[in-house]
C-alpha cells in the first residue's frame, strides 16, 4: 500500500523504530524485500540507484515497483536515491517515484539548499517527498570496494549548518554524513553519535537518515531510531548475499537441465532473508 516517506518514518520513530530501505536492482529482489516485510508486517522503501533509473528499461521498473508497492500488505515506498539530474528526478516521479533523495551533496551547503529547493518547485503537486544530503559520504554506491579509499571523518555534516539548510531548502527527510560510508568498511566502523545527538537537535522534526548501513554492527542499527535516525539505507549486504547465493547455486541449476526457477529461488531466499534480518534489528525495540 502506499504510504508518505516523511509521515510513515515519523510514525514508526514515534514507536521507537527505523524503517530500512534497500537498493533493488532488479524485480525478484523487490519481491523478496516485500515479501520480507510483509512477512514481518513492517513498511519498507524500494530504492532505485539513479544508473538503474537512468539505465534500460529503467522508468519501466520504476513502473513495475509502483505497481509492487501499490498491492503490497504493508506500507511500501519507491524512492529514487542519489538523484542530481532534475530531468531524471521528473521522469522517476511521473514513473511512480513517491520520493526523492535530491542529491546535492557533493556542492556547497548554499548551492545544495538551492538544488533541493529546485527539486521540490518541480515536483510540486505530486505529493512527493524530498530527502536531502548534508555532509560528504563517501564510497560508490553500486561498487563496495569505493569506501575504502575514503576516510569517514572527512566531509561529516556540521551540526551548525544544519538548521540553515533545512530551511532554505525545506527537505522532508535529511540524510548525514556520521562515520559512514557507502560499501565495505575498510576497519570497525565507528558513527559519531555525539555529533548526530546535535545534529537531531538542530533537525527539529526533520527525521535523520543514514546511509551505508551495510557493515554496521546489530548495536548501532538497534541504537538508530533512539538517536532520531529514521530511515536506514541498505545496499552492498543485500547485493553481496544475493549474488554469493546465486553463485553457490548456479552450478546445480546449470547441472539439473537449466533450471531458472531453483536459482532464482536461491536469489529470492538470500535477499528476503537479508532483508528479515535488518528489519527485525531497526524494529528491535519498537
Ligand atoms: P551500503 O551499500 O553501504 O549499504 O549503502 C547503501 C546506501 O546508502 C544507499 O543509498
């Protein structure tokens, strides 16, 4: 069912709870992220790496997903993630987008408020939801080995900039730079809660989120949603346990005529039950 990205994480944060988000690349891992939360009767988010949207076929998955959440027994929202292309933004958006994270990350704090603030003048009136990036994350999103060049203290967000941008560019959700990263972490990682302590207070209602969950310890996801951390994206773990699996299973499907159906159920076990489990830990309290 559909649901509002900015209310629905505000009322599971209100219960003591964080709602993941997983990148899917393709409809059988969807399916399994769905199943999964229907299973545990919680809400999800589909993401869609702006390459995929950008991709083949891509506007057309974005319909499909539209078409998943819409049937789904629980709430389900399909954002697109890491967008910095206006046009792609809209398109995603006219596919059956109900969120956005408008990615100007990577400009100064001025010029990001200002992109942000573009993107929600664009697509007003579609009741989409805007997430915003502050601070600089490193890492590749669709490459784990990106993150270990970057150094997590570099680019985190400045609690002081935070109440400036949230008004100029008057994002629904905002995403921080703490300690993490986008893909493998090169030692333990380590979130900077003091600084995001501060930087939930200069938020004010504004939900927190964070990015590069894969890797974190079951303490710091079970820690989130207490430190005002709403949402929680997943990507590198749900893609590495799903192809580790296909790549298990593949030698006895070629081997028993071919068979599609046992790979593709190896697919959907090893992404449904990656899913289960980060939904169990975010909810863990609520
Ligand atoms: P990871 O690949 O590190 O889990 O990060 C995912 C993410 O933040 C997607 O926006």
């Amino acid at each position: 069912m559909r649901a509002r990205l900015n209310d629905l994480v505000l009322e599971r944060l209100a219960a003591g709870s964080a709602v993941p988000a997983f990148t899917c690349y393709d409809f059988t891992t969807a399916l399994a992220v769905v199943s999964a939360a229907e299973d545990a009767r919680l809400p999800v988010i589909l993401l869609v790496a702006p390459k995929t949207a950008a991709g083949p076929g891509g506007l057309r998955f974005i319909r499909a997903l539209r078409g998943l959440a819409d049937d789904a027994g629980v709430p389900v929202v399909v954002q697109l993630d890491h967008a910095t292309d206006a046009g792609l933004i809209q398109a995603a958006v006219t596919a059956g987008a109900d969120a956005v994270l408008a990615d100007g990350s990577r400009m100064p704090p001025v010029r990001n408020a200002e992109f942000v603030a573009s993107i929600a003048s664009l697509t007003s009136g579609s009741g989409v939801v805007i997430e915003a990036e502050l601070g600089a994350l490193g890492g590749d999103e669709d490459d784990s080995r990106g993150a270990a060049k970057h150094d997590p203290a570099a680019g985190m967000t400045d609690p002081a900039a935070v109440a400036a941008f949230l008004d100029a560019s008057a994002a629904d959700l905002l995403a921080v730079a703490v300690g993490n990263v986008h893909g493998n972490y090169s030692g333990e990682p380590r979130l900077d809660w003091e600084r995001i302590s501060r930087i939930r207070t200069a938020a004010g209602t504004v939900p927190l989120v964070l990015h590069g969950a894969s890797g974190l310890s079951s303490a710091d996801l079970e820690r989130a949603a207490s430190a005002g951390i709403g949402k929680v994206n997943v990507n590198t773990e749900l893609r590495t346990a799903t192809l580790e699996a296909v790549a298990a299973a593949l030698p006895e499907a070629m081997s028993s005529g071919a068979n599609m159906l046992s790979l593709m159920q190896a697919w959907s076990r090893a992404a449904g039950s990656t899913a289960g489990q980060t939904l169990k830990l975010l909810n863990a309290a609520g």
